[in-house]
C-alpha cells in the first residue's frame, strides 16, 4: 500500500519544539496523522526513537549551520 503525503510547509520562528518550547527545526508527520516538533537539541536527544514512530520527517537543521542572515548584513 502506498500512501501519499502532502508537502509540508516549512518550519517558521513561529513553530515552537513540544519538549521546551524553543524554535522548532524538526516536523515529525505520525501515522495518526498528527505531527510533533522539535529543536535541534531535543531531535537529536529522541532522534532514534523518532525514526520509529515517523511516516515523514521534515529537518531544517542546517538552517542553523549558517553564518549572519543576509538582512543582518545588507546595510541601508
């Protein structure tokens, strides 16, 4: 059985981790059809566990591998 899944939209500043309530890098899309979020660090922490229990994962991770953002360097 093949199941299709919408795209999901990409995480915001808005989205928040369910474990600490800290910026969200990391959408888990359940079977049941829910979903939960996570920081970096709590991914990481359940991130096994997590791998279990997902149907899709969304990880922007990488968002925080980067240097200043380009609006905190363009000068006006």
């Amino acid at each position: 059985m093949t199941t299709a899944v919408a795209p999901s939209t990409p995480l915001s500043a808005l989205d928040r981790c369910d474990r600490c309530g800290a910026q969200a890098y990391l959408r888990v899309e359940l079977q049941s059809g829910g979903e939960l979020l996570f920081c970096a660090h709590h991914a990481r922490e359940h991130g096994e566990k997590l791998k279990e229990i997902a149907v899709n994962v969304v990880d922007e991770t990488h968002k925080l591998a980067g240097g200043p953002s380009e609006a905190a360097t363009t000068e006006s």
